[in-house]
C-alpha cells in the first residue's frame, strides 16, 4: 500500500516502544514554542464539549500545523476526573498525523502518553526561563501521571535532589516516591500540602482541572524566588495565593483568554506577563532577579503535540512498529 493507500496505527504500547526519550520530547517541544514565539504555527484555539455529568469532563479538539517540523494533525483528547473511581485513565484520545503536503492522514496514534510526556516538557521549559537555575528541591501536590512526567522532565534541566510528595491518596505518593528513587532522587513523602510548597524551589500543582478551584495553596507558603507550574490551571492555589505572584506566565494567550471568557477559568487571576513563546524566543524576560515569585499557567497546546508526534511517527518506521490499515 502506498501514501494514501494506508495509514499507520499505533496503538499506546507502541507509542512508547517508539522509544522517544524526555530529553528528545523536552528539545523537541522547545523548538515548537521558538516556531510559535516566532508567528510560524497555525493553531486555533481548542473547542470542546463536555458530555456526561460531571461538570468538569472535557473532550477537546486541538489542531496544529508547524511547517517547519514537517507536521500536522489533530488531537481529539478527553478527560474525565471521574474515571479514577471506575478504574479508567483521566486522559484518553486519539491523534491523527497528516502528511504537510497532501493533507492525507499518515499516522493515527493514541495520545495519552504523548500528552503526559509533553505537558511535562512545558512545564520544564517554562522552568527553563522562570526558576532558578540551581533549583534542587521539587514539590509535587497530586502524585499521578502528570507528577511523575514533570518531575522527569524538570529533571532534564534541574540539578533535583529532593521532592516532596503529597497526595490525598497515599498510593499515589509511594508510586512517585519509587520513581523518584529510579532517577536518584532522594523523596520525602509528606500529608500536609504546606510542606510541599515550603522550601521547594519549584512546586508543581498535576491534579483534575476543575472549574471551580479548591484553593489549597494558601498565601505565604510560597518562599520567594519559587517557580510554580500550575497544570492543573488555576485550581490548586487560592485567589490570594496567586496575588503574590511576581510573574504570571502561559504557554499561549489566545487559548488563556478563551479558556477564561468561554470556559469560566483563570477568574481573578494575576494579568499576562508573557507567553512561553516570548520568554523562548527572547522577546520577553523570564526571571528577573532571584526573589520573584514565578508562575507558568500552561493549558497544555497543539503545538507540544505536533512537535513529538512526527519524531515518533519516524521512530516507528525505522522499528517496523504498529499496524498498517487500509485507508
């Protein structure tokens, strides 16, 4: 079978025996936020539906092309925080890879370790130009599938020695404890939230986004000079906890003012400071001294998704890996 004769499925097994390492998803993702930064993506902001009953279920379509990775595609993406209790992932969907120059789909992969492993890259990223370089100790609050990806990621590029665990299910702390402890970092698992905020250089938040935040994260447990990655949105941290920030940051305005005005998000927030595209292609500062308080509130983009799915598309070929399908 020939271009658009077939079309190549890979099912999640085969997406992560495609073998693409974090430092790869982590330069890959980087170089499309310099394509964005630099007005070379086209990406619309995401639509959505939210089927179901529970208000805070999401399915959204995230299309993107960046001309200059050669890529294509859409991400059709669900989350549903319910699932947990019924034994099923929170994030599950599917990506469709299409050839730049014909538009004729090449590729149907499923997305949910792509989207852990990249959401975990923007996070790195952004850490990149917002924390200190010398960062060490990580706090994590939500210990699931997103903690253990931004903590590897965030490893890439950080010294990390320490992290701090907390989870208000203490099986999901002693996984990330182990992991942890396979990238020879030294884990403290703690049971109040304060702690995983004070003394850490940079805190992640990876819990369920949900519409209306329960605010845990309370004023003054943030030290000065900490980095925040927030890719639960603005649900872990309180009103005036986020009145402290120094600098508020997001990985793409457009989609941040949407999610806002459309989706009910981001209400009584800090105002933009700049976009992850800006403080990558240089054209806004990151950190500026070593006292500011920094946030990233990354909705998580198209674009991070169309920067790895061609590398694995690629890795994929060269190993004969997936199942050819008759288009």
């Amino acid at each position: 079978m020939t271009l658009g004769k077939k079309v190549l499925y890979l099912s999640q097994t085969d997406v992560v025996n495609a073998g693409l390492k974090m430092a790869e998803i982590v330069a890959a993702v980087e170089q499309g936020f310099v394509e964005l930064g630099n007005g070379r993506v086209e990406m619309p902001p995401k639509p959505g539906i939210h089927p179901g009953e529970g208000r805070d279920n999401f399915i959204h379509a995230m299309p993107a092309s960046i001309p200059a990775m050669k890529s294509a595609g859409v991400k059709w993406v669900s989350g549903y925080p319910g699932n947990q209790t019924k034994g099923l992932p929170y994030i599950s969907g599917l990506l469709i890879l299409n050839d730049p120059q014909t538009g004729i789909p090449i590729a149907v992969m499923d997305c949910a370790w792509i989207t852990a492993m990249r959401t975990g890259a923007a996070s790195a990223i952004s850490a990149k130009y917002l924390a200190r370089p010398e960062s060490s100790t990580i706090g994590i609050l939500a210990c699931g599938v997103q903690g253990h990806t931004n903590l590897e990621a965030i490893n890439v590029l950080f010294p990390l020695k320490k992290v701090k665990a907390f989870d208000t299910n203490a099986a999901q702390a002693s996984k990330l404890a182990e992991f942890g402890k396979n990238l020879d970092i030294e884990v403290e698992i703690v049971t109040d939230p304060k702690r995983a905020v004070t003394g850490s250089d940079i805190v992640v938040t990876s819990g369920p986004i949900f519409k209306v935040p329960h605010a845990t994260i309370q004023p003054g447990w943030m030290d000065k000079g900490t980095f925040a990655s927030l890719v639960d949105f603005d649900s872990y941290f309180s009103r005036e906890a986020l009145k402290e920030a120094d600098k508020w940051t997001t990985d793409h305005i457009g989609q941040y003012t949407y999610y806002k005005e459309v989706g009910g998000y981001f209400r009584n927030c800090p105002e933009i400071d700049a976009e992850l595209g800006e403080l990558v292609t240089g054209k806004k500062k990151g950190r500026e001294n070593r006292e500011q308080k920094t946030f990233a509130a990354n909705l998580g983009l198209a674009v991070d998704d169309m920067a790895v799915a061609p590398l694995i598309y690629q890795r994929a070929i060269e190993k004969k890996i997936g199942t050819w399908l008759p288009l």
